[in-house]
C-alpha cells in the first residue's frame, strides 16, 4: 500500500514551496531590473563618448583627429571606439581590438535603432552608432562599445547568492510551516483523542467546540451532533430490547407456565381445550407484535408507498366508525366527526394509521364523553402548500408532560410496569402511526392537559367543503 503524506507534511511542502516560488520569482524580478538599469547606465556613457568625439572632431582640423581621440579615449577603461569617414576609412581605432564583429552587428540594425550588443572572444560588450557631421572633413561613422565583464561578475555574483538565499529561506519556511501546521493542527489530534475515547458504554464525551479555531468549530459542533443522535439512538435501542424482552417474556411464561400445569397431570378434553384456545390467544399476540415490528422495520428503512389514490378522509373515518361503534356503545362513549378533506396515500396504511389513533383514544376515553374527529384544511407557511390536518380528540385520564416526547416511541406506555391487563396492544401502535405519517410526508403530534387528549396528524391536502357528520 502506497504511503501516504500526512496533512502537516503536505502542508509543510507546499508552504516551502509558496515560499520558494515566490522568493525565486521576487530574485529574477531583482535581477532583470538591475540588468536594465546597469542596460541603461552603459548606453548613458557610451552616449556620452560619442558626443565626446564629436566635439573633439569639431574643434579641430581633420589631420589632427586621431591623436586628439586617443589623447581622450585611451584612458577609459573597458571602452573601444571606432571612427570611419564618409568613404568608409578608419579615422581611429582602439589600439589591438577587431571591430569586425561590432561593425557586423550594427551593419544589421534596423535605420530606427543604434544601440545593440555583441560577444566577442568570451566578453560581452554593449554597443552605440552615431553619426557626426564635422565642418570641413564631412560625415564621419561613429561605433563606440563597452566592455560588460565587471557587471556581468557582479550580475554571477547575485545569482548565486540569490540562489543560496532562495535556498536557505525555502529551508526556513519549511521549518517555519511544520511548525505552524502542527500547532495548528493540535486541535484535531484532541478531536481524535477524544474519538477514541468514545465506546458504547461511553458516549457522552464531547468535541471541544469553544477550545478550537473557528475554522474546526463547525466541524466539531457537527460531530458533537453526530455523537449526540448515536447516544439517543443508542440509548433508544438499549430501551427497545430490554422493553421487547419484557413483551415477549409475558406471553411466552404465560404459554410454558399453562402447558406445565396441564401436562402435569392427566387433564379431561375440555380442560386441554380450555388451555389451547388460551394458548392460541398468546401466540395471536405474539405473531401480532412480531407482524407489527417487521412493518416498522420496513417502514423505518424507507420503503415507497405501495400505492398511492386520492382518499376521502371523512370515509375513512365513518367505515372505522362504523367497525368500532360496538366497542364504543360498550364503553358508553359517542363518536362524532367534523370536516372532510382529501389527500393522496396508500389507503390501507392511511387507514391504519387512524384505526392506531382511534382505538388509542377508545381505550383511554371516560365513559360517557364523545371522542371527537375533526378533519381541517389550512395553509402550510413552513412547507408553503395546504395541509389537512386530523385531530382525535378524547377525555380521559392526563398524559404525563414527561411522557408526552417518547409517546411514539416503541413499547411506549405510561404505565411503566405494564400492569394492566385490560390493555391488548402491543406498545406499537403509535410508533407505526408516526411511520405511516413519515412514509406520507406528514407528521404526528400530541398534546394532553386538563383531562383532554389531542392526536394530530397532519397531511399535505385540498381543500373540501365541510360536512357534519354524528
């Protein structure tokens, strides 16, 4: 497996890099301008000669023209000069020096230009042409040049400082950026310190937003978040086994406790019947609970809906009025709808959903106090469309306002010990409820004070006349 850099050794790298690049472009930015500007100075005095001789050539006669020029010239060090009269004859030259190549080089210039250079046996030299008209000897061609060699020495010299200063500042920077990313990645190694620390039976730990930079701060609150959702969720899980070990040890001691005592002893067939339609009632609630978790687990994972029609809710309502009027005239409570409105869902899960509501509310209802089922169209600010919203509303004995946030949670009951046995359900019902709602897009909610009860379960809808119905 190819190794990989860490983030302060990339961090580092390209800092000297940065570093070295820019220092590197700063130096020849350096170099070019002190190269133009010592460009500028020798042409300054190369300008200077030719004018030089053309005021020696104009004081005097023409026969005395070169030794006045060499009396002037010869004491410059570096410097070479070339004078030749209209029909081409040297006037004067530089003693010793080939003005071959020089004369060549200009020969080439553009008629615009007059300044150019040349290398000439391993020296580089910068060269002027000028014109001189002198009274009385007639047009003169004037080539001076200048010898570069003690600004290219010093020009050598800067390169190799600026190469070692390039070096030993990329070197530094480096130092410099390990430094600095190390330090300013201590952060993270507390992050990951504390990561490590987190275990299942040790998820309270937390990042250490306000002690960070600003620029891990999000990162921090967000794993804080993470940590928070897998301690609630964590601790949902822990709380649904041990409430689904508890469930299913009722009915299942309920089954081994009734078929010990009947084969304890020889039982006439009555008896036997007795004990098995008994059983048979355990083993229906255990295949329902069991139904009733693996449609939550279906739901839970995100399945679509299986169908999706338009669904009148104020039928729904009246068909599960009519299946739960026996139980109601038992119990001595009146059932009463208000509204009407569509949606668009799954029409058996929908009506689930209700019946989940409903039998909640039958089951928790004071006798001889209505259960009331309004159904209600309004606007949606939030999700900026209609929404219809059911409200199953009961008297009865007041939910807890501790309980009130784990209502929809499974095997969820006020009563804690689970000491009723007039209850039937399964502690499912309201959690398949919320599934069903989420699968739609909607939402449940519960409230309960003052011994009144409200569900509200809320649907994206149209609006539809009202109707009452009791």
């Amino acid at each position: 497996m190819k190794a990989r850099l860490s983030l302060t050794a990339r961090l580092t790298i390209l800092f000297s890099l940065s570093s070295a690049a820019v220092l590197l472009g700063l130096g020849v930015l350096i170099w070019l301008a002190m190269d133009s500007h010592f460009a500028d100075e020798d042409y300054a005095v190369l300008d200077d000669n030719v004018r030089l001789v053309r005021k020696i050539a104009a004081e005097g006669p023409m026969a005395s023209l070169p030794q006045r020029l060499g009396q002037a010239l010869e004491h410059h060090p570096g410097f070479v000069a070339e004078v030749r009269n209209a029909d081409g004859q040297r006037v004067y030259a530089t003693h010793g020096f080939d003005f071959g190549p020089a004369q060549a080089t200009a020969a080439a210039l553009p008629a615009d230009r007059d300044t150019f250079a040349w290398e000439q046996r391993g020296q580089a030299y910068r060269g002027l042409r000028a014109a001189a008209q002198v009274p009385g000897a007639g047009a003169l061609r004037i080539v001076v040049g200048m010898d570069t060699a003690l600004h290219a020495h010093f020009m050598h010299a800067f390169r190799q400082s600026l190469a070692l200063y390039t070096a030993l500042a990329a070197l530094a920077s480096g130092l410099l950026g390990w430094w600095a990313a190390h330090r300013g990645l201590a952060p993270l190694r507390t992050m990951a310190s504390r990561a490590r620390t987190v275990t299942a039976q040790k998820l309270d730990e937390r990042m250490p937003v306000e002690a960070v930079p600003v620029e891990m701060a999000d990162l921090a609150a967000t794993l804080n978040a993470m940590l928070a959702r897998l301690q609630d969720d964590f601790r949902r899980l822990s709380e649904f086994s041990s409430d689904l070990a508890h469930e299913l040890r009722t009915p299942i001691t309920n089954l081994m406790t009734q078929t010990d005592v009947v084969l304890s002893q020889p039982r006439d067939a009555a008896k036997y019947r007795e004990v098995l339609a008994s059983n048979a009632e355990e083993l229906q609630r255990l295949s329902r609970m069991v139904s009733d978790m693996l449609f939550l687990a279906k739901m839970e994972h995100g399945i679509t809906l299986p169908s999706a029609e338009p669904i009148a809710v104020e039928q729904e309502v009246a068909a599960l009025f009519d299946f739960y009027d026996a139980l109601a005239e038992d119990k001595g409570v009146q059932l009463r709808q208000h509204g009407s409105g569509r949606i668009t869902g799954d029409r058996l899960m929908v009506r689930r959903a209700l019946s989940n509501v409903l039998s909640n509310a039958l089951r928790h209802a004071t006798a001889g106090k209505p259960i009331m089922v309004t159904i209600a169209s309004r606007a949606d600010a939030q999700e900026g469309a209609e929404a219809l919203d059911i409200v199953v509303e009961n008297e009865g004995e007041t939910i807890p306002p501790e309980f009130l946030p784990s209502l929809f949670d499974r095997f969820s009951r006020a009563d804690k010990s689970r000491a009723r046995p007039d209850s039937e359900g399964t502690g499912l019902g309201l959690a398949i409820t919320q599934a069903i709602m989420a699968a739609h897009g909607g939402a449940i909610a519960a409230e309960s004070a003052a011994g009144r009860t409200r569900f509200v379960l809320t649907f994206r809808a149209r609006r539809e006349p009202d109707t009452v119905r009791a």
